[in-house]
C-alpha cells in the first residue's frame, strides 16, 4: 500500500505548471494535530504484507514538521518506509528527527538552472543545491530527482544535468498536467528525438555496466523482459494508493480530491478503491501497449479534452517503442553478465510512467 497524506495545501512556491492550484485555492488547511494518532492509526491498520510507503505531501510538506515528527514517532517501526516530497527549498531547516527516519525524499527539480528558475523562481535552483549538499552528509536514504517537463525543455539534457550533478539515486520526469492546447505534432517529434538520445545514452552505460536509474526506462524494461501484464494504473490509483486529504478524507488519486472519487476517511475505514471510467475502456482496452503501460491517467481521461488525452498516450508509445527496439541489446549485456537483471530493479515509490 501506498499513503499521500497531505501534510499541508499550503506552499511557499508558486510553480507556473503547479496541477494542484485548483483545489488548493478551495482548502489551505493544515493536518489537526489532533488528527496525528488518528491517521497514523488508519494507515497502521491498513497496510499490506508487502511493502508499505508513507508520502509526506502537499503543498511544501516542510511547512507543517510538527505534524510530520509527531507522525514517524507513532508509525515507525511497523513494516513502514517514509517518503518526503519536496520542493527543496526548505531542507536547510528540516528537523534532524525527520531526516534520519526518511527513506526517501523526491525532489522536484526541472534539470537545469534555467528551467528550473523559469517554472520554479528565481534563485530556486541555488537553493536547491546547497540545500542538497548540506543535508547529503546527514541523510542515509536515497534521493529522487522529480521534473516536470514542458513541451521546450529537454528531457535528454536535463536528465543528463541531473545525473551529472552526483546527487540523486533515480531520475523520473513527469509530463506537464494540464488541459492547455499545445502544438502536439511538434511536441511529439522533439520529444522522440529526445528519448531516443537518452536511451542510446542509457544503453551506452549498460553496455559499460554503469546503471543510470532513470525509473521510466527501467519500469517499462523490467515490463518487457518479465513479459508483465499490467492490468491496473501503474501509479496506484483504484489499487493500492490512497491519498488522505487535510480533514481525513481518502481517494483514490491524488490529484482527484473531489466528493465523488471520495472512498472513505481515516474515521469510518475505506469503503472502495476502484476507480472506474468509461474513457478507460474506450481508449485504454483495445490499445495494443495496455498491458505495459496499465492506462493513462485516470484524471486527464475525465477533466482533459480528448485530443489531449491522446496527446499523452502518444507520448507513453513513443516511449515503449524505443525501449522495446533496445530489449535485444538489454538482454545480450544480461546474458553476457555486463549486468544482471537485478540491477534494473529500484525500491523507490513513485510513478512508473511519465
């Protein structure tokens, strides 16, 4: 199981492409410390026999640390792991109690200064980096860097800045989540370019046994090689995720903190996780890469306009195709030992594809 609790609505950012502004604007609260007990006292009661994982979420989570503290004092130690999703920005104030029990933190950053500053603010990238280099000393779990992409940056040189950097374990890109029309046959072309020279780039590292965690490459390869058929979403909506909002209401997406994707609270138990849609079943079933990719986005099949659901199940088969034309190479480096296949395995939580 998987937890996104929303420590807080409230931000000390204001992100250009941020998908949460809309219900932000509607709730700011902060989680009651008198719900500490009670939500750690759900999520204790709900877990699976498998792995666990706790996001601490928002808004800037490192706004509310008290809630945060008091949480990890209550749950740990009980087949757990804790995440922390963050704009950086704050981590040259987090309490030393939090970072020593954190197993992960995702840290959104959107490759290099200048795009990062574009969409984040001005200074944010500085920050972001003394702020990593100051905490890595102290922090014993592993760091993901999370970027946004919009349709002008690159996805091949940030991620290439990002590793470069020698910070961060795994790399993972999310595509911009909005309704806004864009030129989609021009946003499609650059990005194919784009991945193909970012996997030859992988595939080179492979082939010298250098292991780049770039999640959605390994996800979509473990997919492949295990042949798995993937019959849910593979970010956990309708299955394992539930997102807990500031008043101890549960959903199934993060993203869908509306009355009718409710499924439950922390005080009366989750009644269902199913998330159902009829654009799932027109667009996603009888799509010859639905097993690998599990469906689109559950969010942008009922809020977008169609064209740009599309738009993103374009993208996700551009994405398939080049790593399915690299599974001869991937196998033969397995094969000849250069890597094993444990090796393309990560034990972070986070979404599989972009």
């Amino acid at each position: 199981m998987e937890f996104y609790i929303f420590v807080t609505k409230a931000c000390n950012l204001n992100c250009k492409y941020c998908s949460e502004t809309d219900f932000m604007k509607i709730s700011r609260n902060m989680q009651n410390e008198l719900d500490v007990k009670k939500t750690a006292n759900f999520i204790l009661n709900n877990l699976d026999k498998g792995r666990n994982n706790v996001v601490f979420y928002g808004g800037e989570p490192l706004l509310n640390q008290t809630w945060i503290k008091n949480f990890i004092e209550i749950a740990k130690n009980n087949n757990l792991t804790f995440t922390l999703q963050t704009n950086g920005t704050m981590l040259d104030k987090i309490d030393n109690h939090i970072l020593k029990n954190l197993d992960f933190i995702h840290l959104s950053i959107d490759g290099n200064k200048e795009f990062t500053d574009k969409s984040r603010g001005e200074g944010v990238y500085d920050k972001i980096l003394i702020n990593l280099l100051e905490i890595k000393p102290k922090f014993r779990g592993k760091l993901l860097a999370r970027m946004t992409l919009i349709p002008e940056n690159s996805v091949f040189n940030s991620m290439i800045h990002l590793a470069n950097l020698g910070l961060f374990d795994y790399f993972y890109w999310q595509l911009e989540n909005s309704s806004q029309k864009i030129d989609y046959q021009k946003t499609k072309e650059y990005y194919r370019e784009e991945i193909q020279k970012l996997a030859d780039f992988w595939i080179k590292n492979l082939e010298n046994g250098k292991i780049i965690k770039i999640v959605p490459f390994h996800a979509i390869t473990l997919s492949l090689l295990n042949k798995k058929q993937h019959k849910s979403y593979r970010c956990g909506a309708g299955t394992y995720l539930v997102s807990i909002d500031s008043d101890g209401s549960c959903y199934s997406c993060d993203e869908l903190l509306e009355h009718q994707f409710k499924i439950g609270s922390t005080t009366n138990g989750i009644q269902q996780k199913q998330l159902l849609s009829q654009n799932y079943s027109n667009f996603c079933l009888n799509c010859d890469i639905q097993k690998i990719c599990g469906g689109r986005c559950f969010k942008s099949s009922i809020k977008f306009p169609t064209e740009k659901f599309r738009f993103y199940c374009d993208m996700t088969k551009i994405l398939v195709k080049e790593l399915r034309e690299k599974i001869p190479e991937i196998e033969s480096f397995i094969q000849n030992g250069t890597i094993a296949i444990k090796d393309l395995k990560y034990d972070c939580f986070t979404e599989e594809i972009p």
